[in-house]
C-alpha cells in the first residue's frame, strides 16, 4: 500500500480523488492501492522545558539560559491530535510506500518530519511538491515525484527556524520577566516578533518628538499655470518676501521648452506580501484575512499556491499561462480581448529562471470561481487582473517641462501628459482609494508655451508646515519587514536582505496579529500603533540585537543559505546558543560605573556636573545636551542620574513610571501597564 500525508483534510480529499481512493475510513481515505491520510497542520511540538525536568517548570534565572542538548518532540495536548496521529503512525508502520504531500514549504517539510520522527519510521519515502491542485498541476508533481531526501537541507532549515525561535523566545521572556515582571507581569519576547515591535515603537517616538518647521514658497503665475521657484524653501517669511519683492514688476519670460517621453512597464505578478499589501492599500483588508482568502482560494484551486515569495514564473510555463488566459475568457473577455494568445509577449519581469527556487509568482489556475463572498472576490480579481496586465504594453507619458525667469530669478513648471494609457487601462482610479506611499506628482495639463515668449504675471509665496512620518499601516509595515531597509546602513547587507527581510511571507501576517494579540500595539482604523505596553517591553530590552532588525535578518538569510546548502546548520545552531548565553550573561554583569556619570547620548563624550543639571564636557564644542537635576516636581539623585545615562533607562523614580533617555537625549516618561490591564489580556488569550 502507498500511503500519502498530506498537511490538511481538504487537501487529502484532492489528492484521494486524483489518485482513486475513494472509500471514506476514520482518518483517511482508500483505494486503487493507495491510502489518504492527513495532518492538522502542526501535530507536534518541541517539548516545554518542564517535560525535560518538573523543576524546570518554576521561571528563575538560576536555571537560565535553556539550551537542551538535543530537542525532543511531544504531541499537541489534543484529544483529536493524538487520535490522529495513531491512526497516521499505524498507516506508515504497515505502508510499503510513503509519499509526503505536506504544503510544499518549510513548514510542510517540518509536519511531515515531525510525523515521521515520532513514529519512528525508518523507511525510505518520496516527496509531492505541489504548487497548484488541480488535476493538471497534481499529475505533474506525480510524473516529478522525488526522493524524500532531496529536501533534508529545507528540513534542516525548518529545524533550525523551530529550535531558534523556541531557543531566543524562551530564554529572553523568562529573563525578562522575572527581571521587570514584578511577579504578576509576562513579557512576551519572540526572534522575529520584537525587532518588529521595535520597529513600530520608534516610529511612533519619531512622530512623538517631531517638531514641525513653518517653511515659505516662492510660486508666479503666468498664463494661468503656476511655475515654482526652482530654488530652497525659504525658512522665514521675511526671506521669502524679499525674493518676491525681486521679482514683481519684471516680465516673465519663457527660457526653455522640453518634453521627453518615460514609460512605465506594468506591475510584476504577486507574491504574497505584495498581495497582502495592495489589498490592505485598496480595501484595508488585513494581511491575516488576505493570506486567509488567498489559502481558501488556493484550496479550491482557482490560484497557485499563495505563501511564496517569488514574482516570476519559469519558462516552462509559457504554454499554460496562453491556456490559462483562454480559460479566463468567460470571465475577463474584455480585458484579454486585446492580447494575441499565440504570440503572448513574455518579457524578462515576467519569465525569470533564475528567479523561482521553490514556488513561482501567485496566479489564477484558469479554474473560475462561481460565485465568491465579496473578499475573495477581490483578491482573486487582483490576482487575475494582475496577470492580464502584465502582458499588456507599457503606459507612455510625454513629461514637459517649461522653464522661465523674471529679474534671473529662475521658475519651472511641470505637466505630464499620457499618451498611451497600455496596462494603467486596467486600472481606472477610483475615488475611495488611498494613495498614500504611491509617488502623486503635482501635475497639470500645461498650453503651448514658447521660447522667449514673455509678458506679465502675478507672483505669490505660499505657507507651508514640515511634517512628521507617518504612523505605520499594515501595508507600510509589511514593506519595513519585507526590505527592513530603512533601518539597516550596510549597503551589502541591505541587498541581501531585500527579498529576505523579516520573517517569511507565510508569517508576517500571524507576527503583526500576535502583537495585536498581546496588546503591545493596537489596530486603530488602518493606521498601527504602539500601546503604553508595547514601549515599555521595548525600553526594558537592554540587548539591542533583540529588537534590531540587522540580527533578524542575518538569521533569515542564514535559514535560506541553510536550505541552499551554503550554510551549516550545527554551525547556525551554535550562533544561537552562544546570543542565548550571552543575553542571560550580559543582563547579570550589567552594572553601574561609579566612577564615572555617564556619556553623552549625542556624541559620547564624558558628561560632567554642572550647577542645576549634569551635561555634556564638549559644551564649547557646541554640544548641547544636559540632563536637568529637576525632572517635573522631584529632584533625580546622583546615582539615578548614574542609572540613566548608562543605562538609558530608570524604573519608577516617583510615580511607577519609567524614565528613558532617548538616543537624542531628550526624557521620555512611559507609563506602566497597570496589573489589571494585563491580566485581563492574558486571560482572553
Ligand atoms: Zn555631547
């Protein structure tokens, strides 16, 4: 008998019906030789340190860090898990054959392995890797079937994720819970779950202490087209009158003409953060729900398979995609009708070998959905969409500039434009979309203009305020985990990290609903925003590295290097260990230099006493920072101050609250969470 896994019921029900086993058991299906059987998702876990040693199970820092020498697994807590799995370990024990029909990812390899190790079945198996199901991708991943061990290096890899999350995850909470959780409070503190906390809380902080700038425009208008001045803002009003006053009463006069044409090619297919961010962009759907509808989607086989993070196809799949369009006719004629199937122009931003590892660009399968709730609808719309248009023509546009001048002051205006619309055509600008993060240039549509051409004109400034950033969305926070760049000064690693960034696509989504979750940031309308809590746990994490983007990634990157082949998992694990040991260490030798007050936040130089504050010894170098004696109604001690310029942070100094001092230098006070807040949270859990 073969006997094929696969990770969900749904899918051994596909799977059941491609190969013949159609009679229904408990816990599997059977027939024509082979027997179904299926996963819910994760059956196993690592095991808590107390299934190690009961003693384990008190939080104490005697006992830290953890680092078992060798990981054991145990079944979930489940009535209908262990069930389950008796039924599946039976089935394997007795199979002649077993094939691994998991979703084709890293964490389908680790179900499977999991599986596999606990039953402790040691047979040669084959591996299915399916990128879509239906009946055309399915006979494919059965004539491409391989040997199971062709994917130890992405088990390696999955392990690897697994035992590192488990390693950092645990040990940072326990620390810092018993440091700072005042016996009542838990920290919760994740590999990839605090940098993005991180991430979020300094954004906020940014806009916190922004300190908006008035700035002044100089503009004329001329023939009823506004020209700017094609110099700086002016900082004062005085300023900006004065180049007025230069220029009224003079002839303007037309210096230049140029027109040049730019061509925009269309979008590159999806993967699936870029998915989750467009339907967040237009519908403000969150990224949980897309990868929720796109997975549904996926399993009624209308869409590819969704958690990839690759925008390109193979070029093996010309003839399906010229198949797939006629299959879409009934549904998209109009938008299809302008393309020659039999020619379909396959550009390199669409077919890219090199590019595709494991899964290709999310596409439609050519199976049409009947009808879909209105979610669904969209996102598969978006997806099908996005494909027509890539096979579409670039959009031309004719950008003019006019150049002019009045007393050698010099003006320029801008028009753009479109002469062929090409792929925009399928996407018409709706009203009720949010533009935000899309470049909107200011443009109007411009008369004929000619060199030399003068005459009269009325000039005028304009008041202007800087503003701050602002606060991140999902979609704008799924672009800073996908890149990290913003964050991230070496130019090498920035690269490396920019299709590897935080976390994978399959879990970004769950990262953000976790922190929802845990009450460290709070989903207000689109926008996402730091609660009181979540500031807090940032400003107790003294190791930088926890909540810094740069470590994140490098280990992201190391897992993809792990399943290529090109990085040592031992070695991985090691690293692992080592920051493990190391957090726990540099959290116990912590201690304040009594010899010295600090150094400065701003220039690290040494910070010396002065009459009413302690401030920076490069003053007559123009450094500005001190630090008031006073802060609000008390008077901070010697060794507070101590504590604050070296630790950078201060618990309770009068009313509970925590003092920070922030990298430029300024105070910062943070509430702490009240005890009931927080275990009205951890009970809803
Ligand atoms: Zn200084």
């Amino acid at each position: 008998m073969i006997v094929i896994l696969t990770e969900k019921p749904s899918v051994a029900r596909d799977i059941a019906r491609h190969v013949g086993a159609g009679q229904k058991h408990e816990g599997y299906f059977e027939g024509n030789g082979y027997q179904v059987t299926w996963a819910f998702g994760h059956l196993i876990a690592l095991k808590e340190p107390e299934d190690y040693d009961p003693i384990l199970k008190k939080w104490s820092l005697h006992t830290l860090p953890l680092l078992p020498e060798k990981f054991e697994l145990k079944l979930l807590d489940d009535k209908g898990v262990k069930k389950q799995f008796g039924i599946i370990k039976k089935l394997l024990v007795y199979a002649n054959e077993i094939i691994c029909a998991t979703d084709a990812g890293r964490e389908g390899e680790l179900i499977f392995r999991y599986i596999l190790s606990m039953s402790q079945v040691k047979k040669p198996w084959k591996r299915l890797w399916l990128s879509s199901l239906t009946d055309d991708a399915m006979k494919k991943a059965f004539q491409n079937i391989k040997n199971g061990s062709e994917y130890d290096r992405l088990y390696a890899a999955a392990k690897c994720r697994n035992e590192s999350d488990w390693i950092v995850g645990l040990n940072a909470t326990r620390n810092y819970t018993v440091r700072y959780g005042k016996g009542h409070m838990l920290w919760s503190i994740g590999r990839v779950q605090t940098p993005v906390l991180a991430i979020v809380v300094n954004r906020d902080d940014e806009i916190r202490h922004f300190i908006s700038q008035p700035f002044w425009e100089l503009f004329t208008k001329y023939r009823n087209v506004n020209f700017k001045f094609k110099g700086d803002r002016f900082n004062t009003k005085d300023l900006a009158e004065g180049a007025l006053n230069q220029v009224k009463g003079f002839p303007f006069i037309i210096d230049k003409v140029s027109a040049k044409k730019e061509q925009e090619h269309p979008p590159l297919l999806f993967d699936l953060t870029e998915l989750q961010r467009e339907m967040n962009r237009k519908f403000g759907m969150t990224a949980a729900d897309t990868l929720q509808i796109a997975q549904t989607l996926y399993e009624q086989k209308f869409i590819t398979y969704p958690r990839t993070d690759c925008r390109y196809l193979t070029s093996d799949m010309k003839p399906q995609i010229a198949k797939t369009l006629v299959q879409l006719q009934p549904l998209k004629g109009k938008e299809i009708e302008p393309l020659d199937l039999s020619q379909l122009p396959f550009t390199n931003r669409i077919v890219n070998d090199k590019k595709v590892t494991d899964h290709h660009a999310i596409i439609p399968t050519g199976k049409l959905p009947q009808a879909l709730p209105l979610g669904s609808q969209r996102l598969y719309d978006a997806i099908t969409t996005r494909l027509i248009a890539a096979f579409y023509p670039p959009c031309i546009k004719e950008i003019t500039t006019i150049e002019g001048h009045a007393n050698q002051t010099p003006f320029q205006a801008k028009g753009v434009r479109i002469l062929s619309p090409g792929w925009t055509l399928l996407y018409p600008k709706k009203g009720n979309e949010t533009q935000e993060n899309e470049m909107v240039e200011e443009v109007q549509v411009l008369p004929l203009f000619e060199k030399g051409e003068t005459g009269p004109h009325d000039p005028f400034i304009t008041e202007g305020k800087t503003k701050p950033p602002a606060h991140f969305n999902e979609n704008t926070l799924l672009g800073a985990m996908e890149t990290a760049g913003k964050m991230i000064e070496d130019e090498s690693l920035k690269d490396a990290l920019k299709n590897k960034g935080i976390g994978t696509p399959a879990t970004r989504a769950s990262i953000i609903e976790t922190l929802i979750k845990r009450k460290y940031i709070e989903r207000r309308g689109k926008q996402l925003l730091a609660n009181d809590l979540g500031r807090y746990l940032v400003a107790i994490v003294q190791d930088r590295n926890l909540k810094s983007p740069e470590l994140t990634g490098e280990w992201e990157l190391k897992l993809k290097q792990i399943e290529k082949g090109e990085y040592d998992a031992c070695l991985f694990m090691n690293e692992i260990r080592q920051f493990a040991q190391q957090l726990i260490h540099e959290s116990d030798i912590f201690k304040i230099n009594s010899d010295i007050y600090g150094h400065c936040p701003q220039c690290k130089s040494l910070v010396i006493k002065g009459n009413k504050g302690y401030g920076c010894s490069k003053w007559k170098e123009g450094c500005k920072f001190v630090l008031w004696k006073q802060y609000k109604n008390i008077e901070l001690t010697e060794a507070q101050i101590q504590t604050l310029l070296q630790k950078n942070i201060l618990l309770q100094p009068m009313n509970g609250n925590i003092l920070i001092l922030s990298r430029q230098g300024t105070l910062q006070e943070i509430p702490v969470p009240s005890e009931e807040r927080n275990y009205s949270s951890r009970r809803k859990k």
